[in-house]
C-alpha cells in the first residue's frame, strides 16, 4: 500500500509499555500505522471554519478538493451528507494536508486544535454515523489491538454517546448554514 510507513514485524511495537500506556490512543495508534489524521480528507462546516479561524487567527487551512477515490462521490446512502457537503464539481470542503497527507493540524502529540474547536467529523470519529443518527457499532480503522487491557475502544477514547449525538446533531445543523458555492462543472 503505497505512503504506508513499513516497519519491520516486531511483537515488542504492539506491546503497551509504561511510557506508551500513558499516551492516548490516537497518539499510540501513530508510532505505530498510518492514522485517520493521515491521508483522510476532513470536510469542515463553516461554523468548523469560523471556530478554527478564531482560535487560530488564519483562514488559510482548508480548500475545495475532489476525493481521491471517485466512489465517495457515488454514494447514495445519505444524501444530506452528498448534497451539503459535494459541490457540483465533485469538489468538497476540506482541510489543507501537508505533501505526506497529514493534517495541517496533526502535530507529534496528535492534533493541535483544541477538542472544541477540531472538526465536526474529527470529533466524532470513530463513530460512524448518517442523517438518521450514530450506528451502534464504531467505524473502521482504530487500531483495537493497542487498547490497555480490559478498555473499550470509546472508553479508552474518552468518547461519550450523548456529546456525540449533539456534535451529530450540530454537524448536520452546520452543513445546512450555507449552500456550496455552485460552480461550473468542468
């Protein structure tokens, strides 16, 4: 798989040691694989938009880009989600990634923004959701074989069910506050 960090296989990676045991798991999970800070692209509402640029004094972080794989934009599973958030050109809202694909925003310790002012979508995942509300089981992707033992993936993610369903509820409210910019289709 090509921009994924190869390491040799070495049980000892996977071990929960002191000092890692300490670190969240978003910050375990990148010594360890590629992350959902990497190589994803995060739309952001404007209300996302207005919230970091207060707390960051820039605007200069996200821009319109199409998906790199061109299924998303066939999905019909939620058409809130595609009508709000893919403009006619097939272009979404997104965050700004650094030439490796990180996250303008990812720094050594994980992300930089405070949790109130991170993303909608980033403050939800690992939650998978659609308009009609949060699915019972997490998405894909976070590295479960680094829990602490006896922990539950949204437990040792300090993630609540109830905050998720207002940051739900917030995402769809904001995505709604303005139409895309309707553009020609190219």
């Amino acid at each position: 798989m090509e921009g994924v960090r190869k390491r040799p296989p070495d049980a000892r990676m996977f071990e929960i040691t002191p000092e890692s045991g300490s670190l969240p798991l978003c910050a375990r999970c990148a010594r360890h694989q590629r992350t959902c800070c990497q190589d994803t692209d995060v739309f952001v509402t404007w209300g996302d938009i207005d919230r970091i640029e207060s707390h960051t004094g820039r605007n200069d972080f996200h821009e319109y880009r199409a998906p790199v794989n061109p299924d998303y934009l066939a999905q019909d599973d939620d058409p809130t989600w595609v009508r709000y958030s893919i403009r006619p050109d097939g272009t979404r809202r997104v965050l700004l990634q650094r030439s490796g694909g990180d996250c303008l925003f990812l720094g050594m310790q994980g992300c930089v923004l405070p949790p109130d002012v991170r993303p909608l979508v980033c403050r939800l995942y690992p939650y998978d959701f659609d308009e009609a509300g949060i699915a019972e089981a997490p998405a894909q992707g976070c590295p479960v074989h680094l829990l602490r033992p006896g922990r539950q993936l949204m437990e040792e993610m300090d993630m609540d069910l109830a905050e998720a369903r207002q940051w739900h509820r917030q995402l769809y409210e904001e995505m709604k506050l303005k139409e895309p910019v309707p553009c020609a289709l190219v």
